[in-house]
C-alpha cells in the first residue's frame, strides 16, 4: 500500500517536472504560451518602429527624451543584452544535460529574421513623468515558428517593458557566439497590477555614486519597476548642491566633493525616463534634518543632543524650528532653486514628515513646549506651506504616514501618502481616502535582520541588546517579500487607492559594495508580486515557490550577466535540479 506522505511526494515530483524547462520571463506576464521550436538571433535583424527602419547602434545613449530616442536606446539595449551581457544557462540545467536544452549547430539553423515595434498611441508628456497609472505600461509580444517577432504597445514605455520580456527569451550558446530561443512560437500579453513599483534608496546615511544609482535603474528596468524614490537628505548628511546656497552641500555633506551637483540630478532622472523609471527626491523634514545645522544652526534645534533616543530615532538628531520666519525663508529658497530643476522628470516631490519627535520643540525658544495641542496647528500650517510650494512648481505631494495619521495633519486630496507601519495604517489611511504607498516594514524593509548599527558598552547596555538583532529583524528574504498583498484585508474601494508599493534600502550599514546584494534579487521579488500578483491567471491559485524559485533563479542569472552583482537565490545543486529536489515535501 502506498502512504500518504509517497502519493504527494509524487504528485510534487510530477508537478516539477512540468515546470522545467523554465522560460524565466520575469515578472511572470498575464498570459503567455511558449512552443519548443529554436530560432536563432544574429545582428542582421530587421527591426522597425512604426514602419521605420531602426538600425541597432551598441551603447546608444538619447539626448532627448521624445519616442524615438527611448524606443531606438530601448532597442539597442535589449540587443546588447542578447549579443554582448548573455549567459549560457548550464546552471539552470541538469547536470549533463545543457546539450538537451541547447539546439543543435550541426543541424540548419531557423532565424529571427525581424522585429517589428508597433507603438499605438503617440506618447504626451505624462508618459516620461507620469503620475501613478498615467501611463499604459501593457504590451504584446509575439514570435512567430518562421522568425517574425511583432512588439505591440500603447506607449514608449509599454515598448520597454516588452523588450525586456524579448531579451528575456534568448540564452548563449556554450559552444561560441551564438543566440538563440527555444520556446517559438511565443505570445505574451502583459499589464501591471499596480502602477507604483519602486524602491526607496538612501544617499543620505551612505554616500553612492551616480554610477551606483544608474545601475540601480538598469536593475530595475530589467524587472519592470517604474519608481525610484531618492532619499536624499537627512540629518546625517546633506549631499544635494543647491546652487543659490552652496554653504548647505559644502559644510552638511559628509565630504565636500560627496555631493550631487545640478548637472549629476538631471542626468540621474534623464537616465531613469529614458528606461521608464521616474526618479523623484525626498527632502525629509521637519524632523531628519540635522545636518542643516552644520551651516544654518538658527533654524535647528536637538542637533546632537544626547542621549539621542530621547530626541530622535538615530543620532545626531535635528528638527527645523517650527515657529520661526527664517526656516520659511530658507525652503521658500531652497524649493525655489531646487523644485523647477526636478519637476520636468517627475510628477512628486516628497516632504517627509516621519518620526518627528515632540521632545525637540522643548529646546525651541519661540515655542518651549512638547504638547500636541501646541504643536499640531504649527505642523498644519508648515506643511501646508510646502505642500503649497511644491504644487506651485507642478508637482504632487508626498508624506510619510506620521503627518496624517500620528498629527493629525490635514492634506489634500491629491498628496500620497507612504505607509511604513504596517497594514493598520494602509487600512487606516485608504480608509480615509488617502491615496497610499505602501512600504509596510514587515515586509519591505531591505536593510532588516542584519544587526545593529549602534554599538554599546559592556554592562546593562551590552546585556539589553544581545544578541544584537536591529529594530526590525528578522531579514526579510524573498519569499516572505513575495507573500505580501498590499491590498490583503482592504474592502474594493480602499484598495482602488493604493497605488503600489516600495522596498526600502536605509542605508545604516549599505553602502556602494553591498548596494547591489542588499537589493537583488529581493526586489525583483517584490516586482513579481506588484507587477503579477500571486494568483496564477492560469489555474486560478497562488504561485507555489517550486514554480517561482527557478524563474527568479534565472532572473538572476540574467542581472549578473548584464552587470548587477545579485545575491544567489539558491546554490548551483539546487538551480540544477528539479525543483522538488530542494523543496520540503510536506
């Protein structure tokens, strides 16, 4: 008699073995059907774009952003991912068995022999600076078994997407410079869930390059993110140059030359349009502030004190004054130079507003107090003003859950508000009817469940925090990424204004050589769930990880080869095997 515990393990064996080989388009399309015919690729492709002949130009760089620009860098991208950053995926395959995979040299090759990109609509100015849902990112992808592929979306952007699923189809030979697909005939049609899919990174606690920001766009353009939030300034440093005052770079960076010059914050956001990400700036505040006071210490107040918990989340601490006419001076001068520089590549701007402490208005002369009722209406009308400023300069507003929902703060109707503290405050919020980004950090925080950052004495202070977990452990890995439903528990209406989500990298302990480990392949994961959903279209049911596992195991492979240093999902036994070999039966 055959147990219970042998009829599902055969069952997950057989379930497994269906699934290989993997075709990793990532993330997972809406509907998509592979055949097993191999077609080669060589750079004697024919590929037009609306009827014109688009020639493929290696390391094209737009210095525009219209729609032919982005769709001929798009191209020229996606081929040389193909030609130049492929991999021959032996790691993917069974031991042994890459030659199964592998088509045959020997034999007459099939070839691609065009590409034809149909874009439907023109594009407007809310495709390269869109708000969230403003731009139709769909697309259809087809390869015929006689070698026409036609690459059909409704903007620039859509284009995009669908050429990152077409680089995705092809692999290298192992035997010499040869491309090729195994799965024609293929039709994809493809559309996001979610409008919003972001990461949020921290050059304010880490210093990084634009190199290291830029490479984090091409990362996530090959995983069809759309969103990169900068958080730009803290109390720890202040990197951004603003031109009509040098004084705030030069003395508040941590190094005069670790800074962002004008022409460097232009060339990050033409970078991320250009691959249909929009890059938007958070300048945090009141509170997260501090290193204002290294040049204007008038407008500070709690800059350093200690012990900091007292004044703040993490030293050095610093919040602006809340009633002092030079603080609305210096932003009205600050949004003056900076917001008009910013607001051709983005549609938000982001005001902060997380974790003020009430304690610092103690140390405030003009107001002496950490009483709520005192510093509520102060609060109101400060971010009133800024709000005010920033929709001045055609952009929408961004705050942190705290201004809302801690302060009471009224905002309009058009602000976003972002969630860090969990499902309660999206719950709360859309049910309130604010529209929401959700950066729950249960599930999202990509700096969690590394250890402390702080360091401490020995005594109570070593014996309190041992074993040295950070405030939010444990770390979130992938799988527990994917699992989150930003909308899990929210009735219809309330989900309708949650725009998406961002992963999070606070930069305490991330700097440029772990930036990439910290990020991939976690984010790619967290782009699957926003972009796909966990429901199968297919069967109805959640994605099991013996199905997603390979693919992002192969998604994976695919950064590393185009220049993203990702951690490893599994070892090579593993992406090797059938993937019930390193899955728990029960």
């Amino acid at each position: 008699m055959i147990s219970p515990f042998t009829q599902l393990f055969s069952v997950v064996l057989l379930v497994a073995s269906l699934l290989l080989p993997v075709s990793a388009i990532w993330p997972a399309p809406n509907s998509y059907t592979a055949g097993t015919s191999a077609l080669f690729l060589n750079q004697n492709i024919l590929v037009t774009y609306n009827g014109r002949f688009m020639q493929y130009n290696p390391g094209y760089i737009p210095w525009n952003s219209d729609s032919t620009q982005i769709v001929t860098g798009g191209v020229s991208r996606a081929l040389s991912a193909i030609f130049q950053d492929n991999f021959v995926p032996w790691m993917l395959k069974g031991r042994r068995q890459l030659s199964e995979f592998e088509p045959s040299l020997q034999k007459g090759q099939k070839w691609l022999k065009t590409l034809q990109i149909v874009q439907t609509s023109k594009d407007t100015t809310a495709t390269f600076k869109p708000l969230a849902g403003e731009v139709d990112e769909s697309y259809n992808l087809t390869i015929s078994a006689g070698g026409d592929a036609k690459l059909t979306a409704v903007s620039s952007t859509g284009v995009l997407r669908g050429l990152e699923s077409f680089v995705q189809l092809f692999y290298k030979h192992s035997a010499g410079p040869f491309h090729y697909t195994p799965y024609a005939p293929v039709a994809i049609q493809d559309s996001p869930k979610f409008a919003h899919r972001g990461i949020l990174i921290d050059v304010a606690r880490s210093w990084f390059e634009v190199s290291d920001i830029t490479r984090t766009i091409d990362g996530m353009a090959m995983n069809k993110l759309n969103v990169l939030h900068v958080h730009v300034t803290d109390s720890q440093s202040w990197p951004l140059e603003i031109p009509s005052m040098p004084e705030v770079a030069r003395k508040g960076a941590y190094r005069p030359d670790l800074t962002y010059s004008p022409h460097e914050i232009d060339y990050i956001q033409r970078y991320g349009v250009n691959r249909g990400v929009s890059v938007y700036f958070e300048i945090d505040m009141p509170g997260h502030i501090g290193s204002v006071a290294e040049s204007h210490p008038e407008l500070i107040v709690a800059y350093n004190e200690q012990p900091y918990w007292w004044w703040c989340a993490e030293p050095p601490c610093g919040a602006f004054k809340l009633n002092d006419s030079r603080v609305d001076d210096f932003l009205g001068k600050l949004f003056d130079d900076l917001l008009p520089r910013v607001a051709p590549y983005s549609a938000y701007f982001h005001t902060g507003g997380d974790e003020l402490n009430a304690n610092d208005s103690m140390l405030d002369e003009g107001i002496r107090s950490n009483e709520s009722t005192v510093l509520q209406p102060l609060l109101q009308k400060f971010i009133d003003t800024q709000h005010a400023r920033v929709r001045k300069a055609g952009l929408t507003p961004i705050t942190w859950e705290e201004i809302p929902i801690d302060w009471n703060v009224t905002v309009g109707k058009d602000v976003v508000v972002q969630a860090w503290l969990g499902d309660e405050s999206v719950s709360t919020l859309t049910g309130k009817g604010h529209k929401v980004i959700d950066s729950n950090y249960n599930f999202y925080y990509l700096d969690c469940g590394r250890g402390q950052w702080i360091t401490q004495d020995n005594g109570a202070a070593y014996d309190a925090f041992y074993p040295f977990g950070d405030w939010c452990d444990p770390f979130k890995n992938w799988r527990l990424i994917y699992s989150h439903d930003p909308v899990h528990n929210l009735t219809a209406e309330q989900a309708k204004l949650v725009l998406g989500g961002e992963v999070a990298v606070w930069a305490e302990t991330i700097d440029p050589m772990n930036l990439d480990t910290i990020i991939w392949p976690r984010a790619g994961a967290a782009a699957e769930a926003w972009w796909s959903g966990r429901i199968d279209p297919a069967t109805g049911e959640n994605r099991t990880m013996l199905e997603i596992t390979p693919r992002l195991a192969e998604v994976r492979e695919r950064l590393v080869a185009r220049g993203i240093r990702s951690s490893p999902v599994q070892m090579p036994f593993c992406t090797q095997a059938n993937p019930a070999d390193c899955s728990y039966p029960l």
